[in-house]
C-alpha cells in the first residue's frame, strides 16, 4: 500500500498537475463560443455551396429549354449552341462503362470475399490484390486517361495508327463514279488501297447502290462521243445567255450602274428568253431557276453580275444535260474515290477517340468504386445464410449465386449507381483521350457506330466554360444544370434502391 | 432376447416433384471451376490496370530521358534525371536558351493551389465534423450527411466553372478608393464639381487566372470529403469515452477536443491525406481558372508565394500537352509522361501513409 503510494508520489513529484482548476464561468464560455465557432463555419460552409448552386442557376436558367437539350453543339453562336451530342455521348460512355465496369467489379469483390485461400501463398496473393484496389482508388483520374490513352486509343501502337487502323471489322470498301449527270454508281473493291485506283472501264459492273443489289444500266462512254451533244447544249444555251444578258443590261439606268431587276421584270426577262427554245427539259422549271438567279442580281453592279450570269448559265446547261439522258453515262477511265461503308457493329483497332475507347477508360476510374461498395454488400451478407445453403448441399458457387448475391444486390446496386454518377461527370480522362467538339450525334447517327468520335456533359461544359466567348458561360451554366439535373437523380434512384431493398435482409 | 426390435422398414420417400435436375459431379465440378477462373481473371484484370499504368508511365519516361533535344551550342544531349529534379526552370515547349525541364515549377504550382485548398477545407471540414458528431441532433445529422456526400459527388468541371466566374470575379472586386494624382504635378486631381477624384484599386492585384481562385475552388470542393470521413472517424470513438470525460466534469468542448478528436486522431489524418491526394490530382478546376504558366522559380523564388499570379499544376501541364497541339513522340511530350509518374508518385505516397497511419494509430476499441 505505501509502495504505491510513494510511487505515484514519485511520478507526479515536482510536476504541476496538467488540468489546473479554471474558473466554471471561463469553463463555460469557452464552451459556447467554441458551439458558435462550430456552426459558424458549418454555415459559413453551406452558404458557399448554397452561393455556387445559386450563381449557377442565375446564369444558366435563361438559356434552358427543349431547344438547348435537342440541338448540336455550335462553335459560333452561344444561343444556338445546344447539349444533345454531348447528352447522347454520355449516355453511351455510360452504358459501355457499366457493361464492363459491373461485371469485372462484382467478380473481383466475390473473388475478394469468398474465395478466401488458404495457402500462405495464395494468402499473400489475395492480400496484394486487395492492397491494389485501395491504391487503385487513391490514382487521380487523369492518370487513368493516359492509360485509356495508350491501351485503347492507340493500344500501344501494336496496331497501326488510330487514323490507319491496322484491323478492322464491319467495314466494306466500294469505288465510287460519278457518270456525266453528277449520279453515284458503286462497286465492289478490296479492302487495300491499291497503288492507282481503277478508271472506269465497259467490262465493269456498276451498281446503284453500296447494297450491291441492283445492277444500275450504265454506259460507258468514250470522251469523244458525248462531245456533239454537249455543243449542241452548249449552242441553245448560247442564245438565252445572250438574250438575257441583253436585256438584264437594257434596265440599268446609267451604262455602268447597276441593273434593275424586281420579281416581274425578272418574270419577263424570263419568259422573253425562253419563248422560243427547242430545249428538251422542262421550260418551267428552268424558268424557275433563272428568275430566282435574276431577282438574286437585282441592284448589283456589272461585274458582279458577270459571275452570277455564269453560274446561271452552268445550271441551265447541267439541267439540260440531265433532261437530254445522259444519265448513266460514265465517261472512260474517270477515276473513283474509294468510300466506305461501317455497319453498325464496326470496330477497329485500335479504337482510337471512340465512344468505345472512353466509355472503357471511364471503367478503369471506377472500377475500384465498384468493387469496394460490391465487397462491403457482400460482406453484410450474414455467414449463416451461406452455411444454410452449403448444409444443404449446394456448392460454393450455388451458394454465392442463389443466397449471397440475390442479398447483396441492393448494395452492389447502390455502389453502382453511386459510381456511374462518378463516370458521368469525370471530364479529365476522357479529355486526354482527345475528345471534344462533335458537330453530329455519336452513334445515334445514319451510319453510326462505337468508333464515332464523341463529346460528353462535363467536357462540353468545361469546352464552353473555356471559350473567350463570354456569351458561353451561360450555355455552360446550362450545361450544368443538365448535368446536376441527372445526377441528382442518380442520386435519388440510389437512395430509394437503399432505403427500399436494405431492411428486407 | 428373441423379442428383439426389428427394424421398421420406412418406405422410400416419394417424392411427388421432382427438385432440381440432377448433374453429375464431373460437370458440377467443372463448372465450379470454369466460374472460379473466371473470377480470377477479375482479379488478374486489377492487377494488370496496376502494372499496365506502372509499364506506360515508365516506358514513357525512360523515352523522354533517352530523348536526344539539342542544347544552346546545338549539340545532341538528353535531359538528365539531375536536370529534371535539380532545375528550377520549367518550359519543355519553349526553344533554346530558354528551354529547362526541372520539374519543381510544377511540383510548387502543385502545392500552391493544394495549400490554399487545404487552408480552407482542413479546418472548416474539422469543425463541422466535430459540430456535427458532438453537438448536432440526429435529426439534423441525419439532413447534412446525405447532402454531404451528394456535393462530394458534384463534378469538378462544376467547381473548375464556379472558380472562373464566380471566385475570380469576387477577387477582383477593386474594394479601395484612393484620390488619384496627377503623375506630373503630384497634386490630387479634382473632378468638375470640385471634390477629389477616386480611383478604385485592389491591393492584392489578382489576375485573371490565379492559384488563389483554384485552391479555393479545390477546397470547396475537397470540404464534403474532408467533413464526411472525420465524422465518421469521430463517430467511432466510442460512447464510453465521452461518458468518462463528462463523469469527471468536463465541459463538451473539453470532451471533443482533449478525448474525442485524440482518440480518433489517425482516422482524422487519413482523411486529410486522402483530402490532398484528391487536391494533389485535380485536374479540371486547375484547368480551368488556375492559368498555363508554373511559377517561375528560375527568376525569382518569391514566385512560389505569388498566390495572385497565374500558375500550372502537374494536372495542367498533362492537359496542355495532351489537348493542344504538341507533336506526339517529341520530347515535350514524352514530358508529360514524365510529369504524370511524378504526380503518380506523389498520390501513391500519400495513399500509403494514410494506410499505414490508420494501420499503425488505429485505436481499438472493444
């Protein structure tokens, strides 16, 4: 007894005490003031996300609107620019990104939680892998973007360029010819490019379409053998080109002034021209075309007006032409252009700056999400569930597919959703892939297909928000606004799967 | 004996359904075993996102340091791994004389913006952890959390935009009046009516692009994390504690500060760990409003406090590089591999003293 006493003697000897007595009152205040500080700085803090949602909203609220979610995208002008590419894309990197995310994701985390091994080897394996994941999650997003970069884009060069991909699938090569009338006519042609690309020749066989289907009644013409009709057009033409220039310059006032031309006398000048031609299209539609050309000239001045005849003249010539059959009419040894045409299923290695290419980067930034919230479902499933179904007979594989997801899945769901609404807003891996301003509808598009370039939300936001264009940080805000708009949801979705499946277990 | 009990005879079950098909053990096996590979390649595929990221930023730098750049006497050199961490002089895209690739501009831009997030998110997150763990009701913890973690899930872009048109505008609100002098005279100048006339001026002369807006935009937005992780390591901290701290008289700021926050200590800085690993790596916000040009260390070391200039973190300078139009396979390129093993690095450092510090400080309570 008295040891320990002079032991703790001995050790507080000498010492103040730590916690002198302080006054109640001091005490007190002390007490309040730090509570005040508290939720000072907790409001201090909501008021500044308050202040951010609040800027945003004022900015981006006037340019919302069925017009802004359905247009494209416009370099130009801020008002008409609208969020529809960058929309679709999101949707489909996100759809690309869930399809591989979950599935590796889910498999990692039952590999993680219920094949636990036994062996010190595999043991220590295991572990490594788990370490990994938790590092994984701890590499920034742009990281992932220069491996997206390099493993997808451009997989690492091993296949030829992203603009020369080195293998494709879906994709079919016709050349293209063009006959005198301007009409396409199609055929077959080998995937290579050859040294010099085939002239049209008569022992060809044309197609009208890259269906290859119908067989188009084509003739192939010597240079030589078109010429009398196109002197006999040029000739006609002739003549209404002077009787119109004759009296176009007959309404100028001065000799140098311009010409006056309002809708009837442009009519009259017309109908003076073409009263009596022996062309064999149709007057009125040519008639048409003139006026419209002539109405055009009203006020201009006699040079401009030179060129604006000429155009005039090369249209009624082409019109004519058309009307005198010359469709179907290839001229010999005219070079095609060599045109492809991708299925909807095309793919090409490497992907370069595809939907494809970034919806799968977009999986390497969450996948460690996914299968950290997948590894906590299925760990809250309780052990007695799995004992059940082994008692019973099942295997290890029946037990974890017919007890232990079925009981998890509200939390895999919830971690999921949780990280898709990660992906949808994540801009700097996908920035680094390359992908920006789209002026069309990826894959949604009349021969679209994954390897479509593409935009999404976030990038088309900080795009906009970048632009020296102030007039674009209101399209941003909208942008935003969309942006949060879907998230919030995700959000919601994510809540009520929680609130809704967690208690049933 | 002879009355010995005979074994009733039970009949066999007949079974009315049948349950299930029955499967051989071979293929049952089989497919056990088909299902277990394909487990492990998950697995496997983690794995191989770890070394693929660990070959392409390795190769990479090997590349950009065996890269041959002519220097000023237009002789063949390549950038030594003396150059890039001893130098203070940052501008691989510049010509000549003027061309440096000491990496610590970058590393110091980093950390300003970093700084100024971390000023601001590290005590406000703390304080409102603490608020809402020690002193909030259940019922407003149970509004503020959720709400939390959905503004942690806000897209950086959100902030990066919040930080150029709405932080850096407020920061360069000309907030004083002094009367002007004529530059010749020295004399105030007077307007019509007599009275002095006043120019409006900002004594911290914030440009347009500047590390201040940024960190504080990374701050806003490091906040909910910083806040949602420390209540949680707080919340930990068993009941008893606190009842013992209050059954010897103390007051609730007395508990949180001297029992509560030491207690949950290493869960409070892991959290903030991960808080600059998350600034350390931001990319969009720094790209938007923090400018294009790292501190110019080589001129003046007073750079690395001039929080009002522009700056380039090591995020900024891999978007430059990768979205303008630098030729790829030359050497400025190659650098932003070099830039993105460095941040690499730095983030995986910081991952792994948060681990170990949770690991090692962990308080178990039983």
């Amino acid at each position: 007894m008295s040891t320990l006493q002079s032991s703790i003697q001995d050790t507080h000897a000498g010492r103040k005490p730590t916690y002198a007595p302080r006054d109640p009152q001091t005490r007190r205040k002390k007490d309040r003031a730090f509570l005040v500080l508290c939720v000072a700085t907790a409001c201090f803090a909501v008021l500044m996300l308050a202040t951010l949602l609040t800027s945003i909203a004022a900015d981006g609220v006037g340019r919302l609107g069925w017009d802004f979610l359905t247009s494209l995208n416009s370099l130009r002008d801020p008002h008409e620019a609208g969020i529809w590419p960058a929309l679709v894309g999101s949707v489909f990197l996100l759809v690309i990104c869930a399809a591989t995310a979950i599935p590796i994701g889910v498999g990692t985390a039952i590999l993680l939680e219920e094949y636990r091994p036994k062996h010190p080897t595999l043991r220590w394996l295991h572990g490594f892998v788990q370490t990994n994941i938790s590092n994984l999650a701890g590499v920034p997003s742009i990281v992932y973007g220069i491996l997206g970069f390099s493993a997808f884009a451009t997989m690492f060069g091993l296949f030829g360029s992203m603009t020369d991909p080195g293998l494709t699938v879906g994709q079919t090569w016709f050349y293209q010819y063009r006959d005198v009338a301007g009409n396409t006519y199609y055929t077959a042609a080998p995937a290579e490019a050859p040294e010099e690309l085939p002239g049209a020749s008569a022992d060809m066989t044309y197609y009208t379409s890259v269906q290859l289907d119908e067989i188009a009644d084509v003739a192939v013409l010597a240079a030589a053998d078109l010429a009398p009709l196109q002197e006999r057009i040029e000739a006609d033409v002739d003549v209404i080109a002077e009787t119109l220039k004759d009296m176009l310059y007959a309404t100028r006032e001065t000799r140098r002034g311009p010409v006056v031309v309002p809708g009837s006398v442009a009519l009259e000048i017309g109908q003076a021209a073409f009263a009596d031609t022996n062309l064999k299209a149709d007057t009125q539609e040519l008639l048409q075309i003139t006026v419209g050309r002539l109405q055009a000239m009203d006020g201009k001045t006699a040079r401009e007006i030179r060129t604006d005849r000429r155009a005039l003249v090369d249209e009624l010539e082409a019109a004519e032409m058309k009307a005198a059959g010359v469709d179907g009419q290839i001229i010999a040894g005219s070079t095609p252009q060599r045109r492809d045409v991708r299925e909807p299923w095309y793919v090409q290695f490497p992907f370069g700056t595809s939907v494809l290419a970034g919806g799968l980067t977009l999986m390497l930034v969450i996948l460690p999400i996914i299968i950290v919230a997948s590894q906590e479902a299925t760990r809250s499933v309780p052990q007695s569930m799995r004992h059940g179904s082994l008692a019973l007979g099942g295997t290890k594989w029946q037990a974890i597919q017919q007890v232990v997801l079925p009981a998890a899945v509200p939390g895999i769901c919830t971690g999921s959703i949780l990280a898709m609404s990660r992906a949808i807003g994540e801009a700097a891996p996908i920035l680094l892939l390359g992908a920006g301003f789209v002026s069309f509808t990826p894959v949604l598009r009349e021969g679209g297909n994954l390897m479509d370039g593409f935009s999404a939300m976030p990038l088309q936001i900080y795009n906009w928000t970048k632009d020296p264009d102030a007039a674009f940080k209101q399209t941003a805000a909208a942008g935003i606004i969309v942006l949060l708009t879907v998230l919030l949801s995700f959000n919601a979705i994510a809540v009520f799967i929680r609130q809704k499946y967690t208690q049933k277990i | 004996m002879s009355a010995a009990i005979q074994p009733v005879p039970v009949p066999p079950a007949k079974s009315t359904r049948k349950l299930g098909r029955e499967r051989s053990v071979g293929v049952r096996n089989f497919r056990e075993r088909v299902i277990l590979g394909l487990l492990i390649a998950c697995g496997v595929f983690t794995v191989l996102t770890t070394v693929s990221i660990l070959g392409v930023l390795i190769v990479n730098t090997w590349e950009f340091f065996g890269h041959p750049i002519r220097d000023i006497q237009n002789n063949e050199v390549t950038v030594t791994l003396g150059d890039f961490l001893g130098s203070l002089h940052w501008a691989p895209t510049a010509e000549g004389a003027v061309r440096g690739f000491g990496i610590w501009p970058l590393i110091v831009g980093t950390a300003q913006v970093t700084v100024v997030a971390m000023a601001f998110a590290l005590p406000l997150g703390l304080m409102t952890a603490i608020w809402l763990s020690e002193y909030a009701s259940p019922k407003v913890r149970n509004v503020v959390k959720p709400v939390l973690e959905v503004i942690a899930g806000v897209p950086t872009v959100v902030f990066g935009y919040f930080a150029l048109t709405f932080l850096t505008p407020l920061l360069r609100i000309d907030f004083l009046q002094t009367a002007a002098t004529d530059p010749a005279t020295g004399e105030a100048l007077l307007g019509p009516d007599g009275s002095p006339v006043m120019v409006p001026w900002n004594p911290f002369d914030f440009g347009v692009y500047n590390a201040t807006a940024a960190g504080l935009a990374v701050g806003i937005m490091c906040f909910p994390i910083v806040t949602s992780l420390s209540e949680d390591a707080l919340r930990a901290v068993p009941r008893a504690l606190r009842e013992g701290a209050y059954g010897l008289g103390s007051s609730r700021f007395e508990t949180a500060t001297k029992v509560v926050v030491p207690s949950a200590l290493s869960g409070i800085i892991a959290a903030f760990l991960l808080a600059i690993a998350r600034a350390v790596g931001e990319t969009m916000i720094v790209a938007l409003a923090a400018g294009a040009s790292p501190p110019a260390l080589h001129r003046s070391l007073g750079d690395a406090v001039a929080l009002n200039q522009d700056t380039q973190t090591m995020t900024g300078y891999m978007v430059q590089v990768f979205t303008g139009d630098i030729p790829h396979g030359g050497v400025e390129y190659l650098s932003s591999y070099t830039v993105a093993f460095t941040l690499f690095i730095i983030t995986l450092l910081l991952t792994l003293v948060g681990a170990a510090i949770r690991k090692r400080f962990r308080q178990v309570y039983e």
